[in-house]
C-alpha cells in the first residue's frame, strides 16, 4: 500500500521519497558549485521551510560557502494568502557578495518578489534563487528560481521541511495532501 501520514486532520500520501530528494539536491550543489567557482557565495536559507534543504545543500557543497538564515512567514494552513511580513535577521554586510536564496517552494512567488525586494537594499552583487520545489502553474511573480529542484503541480506538499499548521516539518519525504 502506498505510504501515507496523518497530521492533524489531513492525510497525505508519498510524493517524493528522501532518497529522489537528495540525489536531485546532490546534482543542484554541483550545478551551484561550477557557477561560483571563484566568486563570494552566500546561501540565503529562508526559515523555517528551507531549513532541511539548506543543510543537505550546504553538506553537499565542496567549497567555501557562507550560510545565513532569515525568517518571514506568509502562510497559514493550506492556502496561500500572499501576506509578507519583514525579512528578521539579514545582514546588512551583503556588498561584493553573490547571494543565491535557499527557499523549500516558490508558489505563487509573491513571497519571493517581497525578499528580493527587501535583499536589493543591501546590494549584493548578484541575486539568484534555488528552490527545491515549484509550482509553475501557480507562478505570478517577478523573478522566477535559476535552480529548481522539483517543478511540481499545484497541490499542497508537506515534510523535508514543509509543514501543514507546523506539522510535518521533521518527515523525510515529500507527501501531497489527500483531497477529502
Ligand atoms: P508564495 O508566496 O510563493 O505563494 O508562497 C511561498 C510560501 O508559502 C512558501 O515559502 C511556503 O512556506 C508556503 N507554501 C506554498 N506552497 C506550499 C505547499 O504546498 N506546502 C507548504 N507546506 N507550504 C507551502
């Protein structure tokens, strides 16, 4: 039978198994690595989806790499609501620096256009987005991701760091929701 999890009151059942996961993050630290051979890389890590994604990315990176952490929540349950509120934690040290954001999904993107707008105050040298999932179907935003793990349809997804109502977080797979 086909692995399922319950959180709270959903069932979700196996999207993406850890072992698809990683192999697919392995080739994206690869691709990462060739394009910033010899320039100032800081991985953005978007908390608190991307924390999971982050470190197997940075673990898989051979190279000198920074790794900063900001926070900005935008979702409540299952549905996107496009609220933003401020990036808590950027470092105002961000010049002569090539930044990629580390982000779990990209949806609708509005999210992202508010980070980016929020990054370019600090002028870094270069601005580039790594997610690990997106939702091409979904996608109404400004700057769309260069590094994309997964393009997937538009269904909600919990685990490997995505939660539903902060559940799920810890699983190592990637599950979609269960419609009722
Ligand atoms: P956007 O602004 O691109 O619509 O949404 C971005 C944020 O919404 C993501 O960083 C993530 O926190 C949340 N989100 C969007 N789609 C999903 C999903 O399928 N599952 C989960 N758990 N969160 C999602």
């Amino acid at each position: 039978m086909e692995k399922q999890v319950t959180l709270i009151d959903k069932k979700f059942s196996l999207y993406l198994n850890e072992e698809i996961i990683l192999r697919r993050i392995k080739e994206l630290a690869n691709v990462l690595q060739k394009d910033y051979a010899d320039k100032e890389l800081v991985l953005l890590c978007i908390l608190n989806g991307s924390f999971m994604f982050a470190a197997d990315l940075a673990k898989d990176f051979n190279g000198l790499v920074e790794l900063s952490f900001v926070k900005v929540s935008s979702y409540e349950g299952t549905e996107s609501k496009g609220k933003v509120d401020e990036l808590i934690g950027l470092s105002s040290d961000m010049k002569h620096k090539h930044v990629v954001i580390v982000e779990d999904i990209v949806d609708t993107g509005l999210t992202m256009d508010k980070i980016i707008f929020l990054l370019q105050q600090k002028f870094p040298e270069s601005i580039e987005i790594c997610s690990l999932l997106f939702k091409s179907d979904a996608f109404l935003g400004k700057f769309k991701p260069k590094y994309i793990g997964f393009d997937i349809p538009n269904k909600f997804v919990v685990g490997y760091g995505l939660d539903y109502n902060e559940k799920g977080r810890n699983l190592r797979d990637i599950y979609e929701l269960i419609p009722e």
